[in-house]
C-alpha cells in the first residue's frame, strides 16, 4: 500500500491508556481516550495544563520516553495499530506519513546548520531524492510558507530569523514529505497575534492544498475555532466532549466545557456588570483524582452518590454529528438555562493623575562588534516620544507586539533602566533618572511589577511566608517580626491563598498559585501603581479568569493605578479603562477602551483586532493579515513606522507616509491617533468585530 491509497480514518484512538512509571508509584496521565479524524480533517484538543493533550500527541509519534507506557487500547494510523509497530516500521512512519510541530521551534532546529541543509534531509532521508531534487523542494516548500526572499533564507543559519519565521521553517519541514497526519502543539504560543494569525492562514491553507489531516493542539479556543472542523475536550486525563465546532461551542452538553467558556473574556463580559466567572476549586494531579467524575468536586451539577459512584462512560449525544459526552446527568440539566446573575461590583472611581510621561525616550547605544569592540555604534530606539498620564484607581493596557517597546518602557518606569531623554512625573517627583538603586523606599515600595512568568520571581529555596516578609522587610513595613507575620498572612488572605502555604515551598504550588504569590509580594509595601507584564499569558484559561478578578478586586480595594502589558486584547478588553497601542516605539493610538476598540482606528491597531481568535461562533471579523515583519529599531523606516505593512497607505496622496513622521492627531473626547489618513479616511472606517443578531 502506498501513503496515498487508503479511504478510511487517518486516524483512530480507542479507549487509550498511559502511564508514567516512577519510583513510587504509577502516574495515570491517560484514561479511556478515544477520538477519530477523517481525511482532510483538523481535530482541536484543549484543555487546561496537565490534562494529557500533549500525552496523546507523543503517544501518537511513540514518543514517550522511558516513563512513559501504554497500559491500554490502541492508536490506529491508516488501519495499521501503531502500538504493536516495531522500531524500523516506526522510523519510516515518522516524519513522512506523521509530522509533528512543537511548541517551540528552536527545539526542532539544528543551531549549527544552514536552513536549507536542514530542509533537504527530509527527502534525502525518507525518500531517497538526489540533492538538486532537495532543494529545488526546499525552495518550493519555503515559498509555500510565505518567507520572503527563499533563497537568502535556505542560506540562513536559524538564529538570524524571527520567531516567526523559524515556526514557518519548522512547519515547511514537517510538509516536506507530504504527510497524511500533522500534530501541532500549541504551534503559535509564543509568537505575537499578528504573526499567529498569518501563521494559523499558512496552516489552513497547506492543510487545504496538501489535503493533510490535523490534530491541532492548544488552550486557546479561539484559535480552535479559526483553524479546526471538530473538537475534543480534555480534563484530567480523560476527554469530556467532542463533536463538530458548531455542536461543541454552540450546544455544549459538559459541566466542564461550559464553565471553561464562562471564564474566557468573550465580547459582552464587562468587568463590573458581567465578571467572569472563575472554576471553583483546583485541578486534581493525577494521583489524587476523585471516584466516578474527575469534574465532580468543581462541577455545580455535582450529586453525590451518583456522579462519584463509578467510572462514566462517553455516551452519544442525539441529534448532532458523532457528539459524545462523559456526563451522567447530561439529560436533567438545562444548558440553555441563564447564567446565575454573578455578583456585580460597583466601578472604581478614577481619581487624579499619579503617573505622567512627557516626551520619554529610550536609545540602546550597540556596537556593531560588540563581543571585541570596534565597529560603527548603532542606536536602537527602544521608546520614541511616550507621552500620556495614568490616573488613581485605572487600569491602562499597554498593547504591541514583540519589540514595540512596552517591556522597554517599563523597566525605566520601575528605575531599572533611566531614561535618554523626557520626564516621568510620579507624584509630581521626576524619577526618569534615578535609577532603583538611588530611588527612596517609598518610590519603591509605591512603583512594582508583577512578571509574566511566576516560575522565575520566586526563590526556589525559601517558603512562600518567607519570600513576602522578606519583600516587607525590604520596605521597612511592621514593626516586629510578629507584626510583619501577621501582615503577610493578611496579604495571602488578600490573594485568596490559604494561610498554611506559608510553609509551602514554591515547587508545591501550581501556576496561577505562584503567580498569587507573585501579586501578594508586589503588594507588600501597599504598592500604588503596579506594572503587570503579561501576568496571566502563562496560565490557563480557567486561572486567567481568577487571578484577573483577584487584580481587581484588590485594586478596587487599594485604589492601586494598574498598568497592564499584554497581547491578548481579549483580556484587554474586558479589564481595560484605557488603552495605549505601542508599535516601534511610538503610541500609535491612546484612548478608552470603547474608542480604541470601535472604529475610527489607527491602522496598525485595525489590523491587531482583526487577529485577535475569538472563541464564539457568533463573531464576524474582517480579516487583515499584515505581510512581513516588524522592522528593526535599530533600522527604523523613514516616515511613518508602520508604513512597511499598512494597507491604508494607498489613501495618502504624495508619498508622505514614506517620509514625514505622521502627528498626533485628537479626534473626539481626547481619542489620540498617530497618522496620516484624512478625517473622511477615518469616518469610512468599518468595524473590525461584529457579532452576528440572534
């Protein structure tokens, strides 16, 4: 048989089981998974960390490690039961038939070799082909994935492209062979949404042209939503739901699948009228998973003496397209039923202004050979003219993909770096060029931040309860150590964090635990503004949606000034008062929330609202997908920064676009815009999102 001629399922998993085997004892990661993809079809698998996504996926490709075991059921591919499959058949299989892309593309990447040597040992291998035949396929499979200028990349060495482009390479090398079935896990995590989105396009458009079957894994639903025909939903090691799209998102027939979209930012939730609403409880390890349903001790469906009597099944659901569910009360409840009226929280009061920027700029001087010296000096302009002003009480968003500058701004802000020129006004103190070490406690205590990723801020060698009266002492807060004990138990009570965990060391707590932990220590010496760099990107949905709501319940509380770097304009959305959109350096747009995400918008801030995945089949978008990359500070273009990718500049006569630097331009109610179009330009302007009428 050859890899083409077989009709049936590409793909069939029935009733699979793994195991982890450690010292102690056997670790269940898998139980009774099933799930078929057709030819032609992309299958989303989502779920929260942990729940055995990623488990399956290696499972498939008989990756597994030493630990790893199938203690049960089988994985069939094109008929043929992969589990009972030696070595040499493996290796055939592998990368021809079954592709895989990761997370991260370096870790598929050979430092060390030229892209296009990279790229050609895929046929050369699985097939045999002469050189000339290679790179000729190279050539075509790096077109196929939209890089500009092929050639100069196949000579590339990996580090000399984006993160863009190198996802891009590893997905022309799983293509290379054609194959019938290509794994993706969580493929676009770590990219901006902009190139997510021209990404997710490449994918569905190769899937299309090569008639490749998909199993696309991720936590993101909106995504999900953009790229895959059907979909099964995992918890704790089991599949909850699946079904079409349509059925899954707009009939959901799971406890867990419904609670997991109500704590999603969906359009409509509003952070003081329609909260969301957070998972209760924490996600079992697999060891100590409860009897009958793992959702049973989250579940608000829960009966006792029923859903934990004994394992349950999947069952059909009637009436819709291979629908199954693993919920014995899936008939008694009423999943149209409203949402229980959450509670509403009045909106905090904004106060006077506590921040102001003026003309902040940021250059990083570089030498062109830095590591021996020499060389012109170039300059990198990080931050180009910041202006704005963050009041008490307010959340700003700062929007902008990699490399805008938001990161950049922030750490002057906190004195880790000072500032080349401009003013930051901090009470009416200028602070923009004292650095941390020459700052006064108060300064300090008064300006923090809590970090994108928790795993790196905690000391993995010090309590919880010690890491936060460490943080108190610094500050000078309490007068005894019994004081300073009390104040950080009131400070876990703050973040919902039971008093005991300040005996626990940071590698007994999960994700969104550590990250409390992160809050509770920005918090220690009453902290009035606090910088939030991308604080819930590296947690999952259902614990984004807690330790968002913890946010502002504390700043409703303290009055603190939040600002909040992210990508996710979802989350932006709904926690947002203002929002300053950041690309190259520049604010490109500052208004309210309401006038940034309605039209008239700035171009580039268009173009970021039509990539944002919204997981709710209700929602229109157009669909804008900017070509290229971002252009380098160290080599900005003349004029206008955005002008190398804005599709608007067509509609500015006399190439100015390409030479003046646009103004600032304040249209109603102190909405600022950075560009040239003209007034009649803006008002033609349609909106981006548009939720379809019941």
């Amino acid at each position: 048989m050859t890899k083409w001629d077989y009709d049936g399922p590409i793909l069939e998993i029935e009733n699979l089981s793994i195991s982890f085997f450690t010292r102690l004892r056997e670790i269940p990661a898998v139980m009774d998974f099933s799930c078929t993809v057709q030819p032609g079809e992309a299958m989303g698998l989502v779920g929260e960390s942990g729940c055995g996504k990623s488990t399956v996926a290696l499972a498939v490709m008989r990756d597994l490690g030493k630990n790893g075991r199938i203690t049960g059921g089988t994985i069939r591919f094109k008929g043929r039961d992969l589990t009972t499959m030696g070595e040499e058949e493996l290796r055939h299989i592998r990368g021809s038939e079954i592709a895989m892309i990761y997370q991260e593309p370096m870790a598929s990447l050979n430092p060390a070799m030229k892209i296009g040597q990279q790229l050609m040992e895929v046929p050369m291998i699985h097939e045999g082909v002469s050189k000339e035949e290679a790179w000729k396929r190279a050539l075509e499979v790096v077109t196929d994935v939209r890089l500009p200028d092929p050639e100069r990349i196949l000579k590339s060495y990996p580090h000399q492209l984006s993160g863009g482009q190198q996802q891009r390479i590893v997905i022309a090398m799983a293509l290379m062979s054609k194959p019938a079935l290509l794994i993706l896990d969580e493929p676009t995590t770590a990219l901006d949404v902009t190139v997510e989105a021209a990404v997710v396009d490449l994918v569905k458009d190769l899937g299309r042209k090569y008639g490749t079957s998909m199993l696309f894994i991720s936590h993101n639903l909106g995504l999900v939503l953009d790229t895959c025909n059907r979909l099964c939903v995992m918890y704790s090691g089991e599949a909850v739901e699946t079904g079409s799209i349509e059925d899954v998102f707009d009939k959901m027939q799971h406890p867990y699948t419904q609670a997991l979209f109500r704590s999603i930012p969906l359009p409509g939730a509003d952070k003081n009228s329609r909260p969301l609403v957070a998972i209760p409880g924490n996600f079992p390890l697999p060891h100590e998973r409860p009897n009958g349903c793992n959702f049973g001790p989250r579940c608000d469906y829960f009966v006792a003496g029923r859903c934990d009597a004994g394992d349950i099944p999947m069952q059909h659901v009637t009436g819709n397209d291979r629908h199954d569910t693993r919920c014995l009360r899936v008939d008694e409840i009423d999943w149209n039923a409203p949402l229980k009226a959450a509670k509403t929280v009045e909106k905090t009061p904004i106060g006077n202004v506590v921040l102001k920027m003026e003309d902040l700029r940021k250059y990083y001087e570089v030498n062109a050979n830095a590591l021996f010296g020499g060389g012109d000096t170039k300059v990198v302009k990080a931050n180009e003219t910041l202006s704005f002003e963050a009041h008490e009480g307010e959340t700003l968003a700062i929007v902008g993909e990699s490399g805008c500058g938001k990161s950049t701004f922030a750490k002057v802000l906190m004195g880790l770096e000072t500032a080349t020129s401009g003013q930051i006004f901090l009470y009416d103190n200028e602070i923009q060029s004292t650095p941390i070490e020459s700052r006064n406690t108060e300064t300090v205590s008064g300006v923090q931040m809590v970090f994108q990723n928790p795993f790196d801020t905690l000391n993995p060698s010090m309590t919880v309860g010690r890491q936060i009266i460490r943080a108190l002492e610094i500050f000078g807060e309490g007068n005894s150590d019994e004081e300073r004990r009390n104040r950080m138990l009131e400070l876990l009570d703050l973040v919902k964090l039971p008093r005991a965990f300040a005996e626990r060391m940071p590698r007994q707590l999960s994700g969104g635990q550590k990250q409390r932990v992160g809050i509770a220590r920005a918090f220690a010496g009453g902290a009035k503004i606090v910088v939030a760099d991308e604080p819930v990107s590296a947690l999952d949905v259902s614990v984004q949606a807690a330790v968002t709501d913890l946010l502002m319940e504390i700043q409703r509380k303290n009055r603190t000034t939040l600002l909040f770097i992210s990508h996710d304009l979802s989350i932006v959305r709904y926690l947002s008062d203002r929002v300053m959109v950041m690309y190259l350096g520049h604010v490109v747009e500052l208004g309210t929330t309401d006038q940034v995400f309605s039209p008239p918008y700035h171009p580039y801030t268009e173009a970021l609202l039509s990539a944002v995945p919204i997981a709710d089949t209700k929602v229109k978008k157009k669909r804008i997908v900017l070509e290229g990359d971002i252009p380098s500070a160290m080599n900005p273009p003349p004029g206008c920064p955005f002008q190398t990718r804005c599709g608007w500049k067509s509609k500015v006569p006399g190439g100015i676009c390409e030479t003046q630097m646009p103004p600032v331009r304040t249209l109603a109610n102190g909405h600022q815009i950075k560009c040239h179009l003209s007034d009649e330009e803006f008002a033609r302007m349609e909106p981006v999102i548009k939720i379809a009428a019941e």
